[in-house]
C-alpha cells in the first residue's frame, strides 16, 4: 500500500509506526504538555509524536524561528525515556498542505488504513481536520469505529501564580501550558519560568564562524546565525556554553537587538578545533 502522505525524509511511514501509539500535536515547543502526551503514549505501547509541518506557509502565516532548533529535538525526545518507560519518543514530520483538506473522518481513516497505528494520544482541546471541523470527542468516536485506541489527556496547566494574566490571543486558552506562553516568556527574559514550562533549560543553537570569535573569550553572532529563537534583549548570567562533546563552559550571554554575544570565564575555546569554516555551539540559559 503507497502512503499518500508526503513526507519528509521518511518514505515508508506506515511500516516503521504500525502498530504504535501517536501523539498527535503541533509539538514547536516539546514542552512539558507535550511530554504528558507522549508519556501517555508511552504507558499504551511503542510512543511517537506525529506533528504537521509547513502550516505557516500554507496558511499565510508569518515566519517565525522555531523554539526548538530542528537539529536539537532529538536531544530533548531523548531525554523524556526516563519519563516514557525507557523508550525515547520517536518523531515523523507530515506535510501539512498533504492533510489540510481532509474531513476528520478521512484523518481518522488515513491512520488507521495507511499508518496502521493502534492509537492516537491528544490533548482534551485538540482540533482537527478541515478548517479544525473534528474535537476531541470526535476523535474518540471515530477512533472507536476504526478500531483504534483513543486517549484524551487533560491540559497540563501552568503553574505560575500570575500566568492568567497573560494574553495568549489564544480563544482555547484557560490557562494550560502552551507553545505561546513560552514564546512569551522567552520574550520577558524570564528563563526561570521558561525552564518551568518545558522542564529544562533552554538551549539556542548558534552557527558560529572564525570571525565571529572576537578574541580567547568573547564570541558574538548576528541574529541571522540563530538556528531557534533567542530570549529577548538582555543580560543573562549563569549561562552554560556547550561545545560539541567538550564539558560545558560558563558563560554570560548579552542580547540585543542584532546580535547575540557570549563571554566565557576561561581560556577554553582557544582548545577546540575552529579548522572548519564554522561549527554549531549551544547556549544553555541557567
């Protein structure tokens, strides 16, 4: 049976999640709502996370960096095996344009018939199928007459004493923890709250050249070298700096409005190997 989804680097979908539990979401966080899903997944078989990708170009929507960076989400799936029964969540990519004009009835039957999954994991405000038509009730209903599991979750809801203050623009909104909120607190450069939100610190991938090195302890990058989203404009102390396999340097990292800078407390980049014309350094935020 040919998969009619399109893909992206994978080409037989349906023959590495048959049998498996889906997580089904947006996932531009992987934050800790999004871990419930796949530690649900998890508890009911093999876990996945099947996210949809290309919905801002298709839908009109303006580009934005990515929270994650794509080259680092690996890393983070990887760290919820503890969470998930020693099995790290495995995630495939859907061209969102590939499923944008299905009814949920033909969603549902697509993962059934052509994924062979033996459930699917959503949160109890998931929407989907043409113009968001199916809820989550819908979902159980028509997972019950294909045949597959169907596991609503309850909101993970944030925590922070004053988060109903916040403005979401989101109409689904009561206070659940969400992509959004991090985008906001990332924004307010509060790093604390952040790390409350996806249950780790946050980690930006920079592309660094030699000639961004501006001496043995100082580094700064333009913004355009940014692989995901930085905080917003500030000072931020107590800052790891990660160079590939190398331990972890301290640092303090400045923000502004064009570039990023990093300033380390030792002598250590001088060590490493800048022989390439530029290498991925990760900045973790304490």
């Amino acid at each position: 049976m040919i998969l009619s989804f399109q893909l992206k680097g994978y080409s037989q979908l349906q023959i590495h999640v048959a049998g498996g539990i889906v997580a089904l979401g947006k996932f531009d966080a992987l934050h800790i709502g999004h871990r419930e899903l796949a530690i649900q997944a998890s508890r009911a078989g093999t876990p996945y996370l099947l996210s949809f990708v290309g919905m801002a170009e298709v839908l009109g929507w303006e580009p934005r960096a990515p929270i994650v960076a794509k080259c680092d989400r690996k890393r983070v799936l990887t760290s919820w095996a503890s969470y998930c029964g020693n099995r790290a969540p495995v995630e495939y990519e859907i061209e969102f344009a590939s499923v944008r004009h299905l009814t949920p009835q033909q969603f549902v039957e697509k993962l059934s018939k052509e994924l062979r999954v033996s459930g699917v994991v959503a949160g109890e405000n998931y929407r989907f199928g043409y113009k968001a038509s199916g809820d989550a009730s819908e979902l159980v209903r028509l997972c019950e007459e294909y045949g597959i599991g169907a596991y609503i979750i309850s909101s993970v809801m944030d925590k922070k004493q004053d988060s109903g203050k916040i403005d979401s623009g989101d109409s689904k909104d009561r206070g659940q923890v969400s992509s959004t909120r991090v985008r906001q607190a990332l924004a307010a450069g509060d790093m604390s709250y952040v790390a409350e939100l996806l249950g780790r610190a946050h980690r930006l991938i920079l592309r660094v050249r030699t000639q961004d090195m501006l001496n043995e302890r100082r580094i700064s990058v333009p913004r355009s070298s940014m692989l995901n989203l930085p905080p917003g404009n500030g000072i931020y102390k107590a800052c790891l700096l990660l160079v590939g396999d190398e331990p972890s340097i301290p640092c303090s990292v400045v923000v502004d409005a064009s570039n990023i800078h990093v300033e380390i407390e030792e002598l250590r980049l001088c060590n490493s190997d800048w022989s390439q014309e530029s290498k991925l350094l990760s900045v973790e935020f304490g």
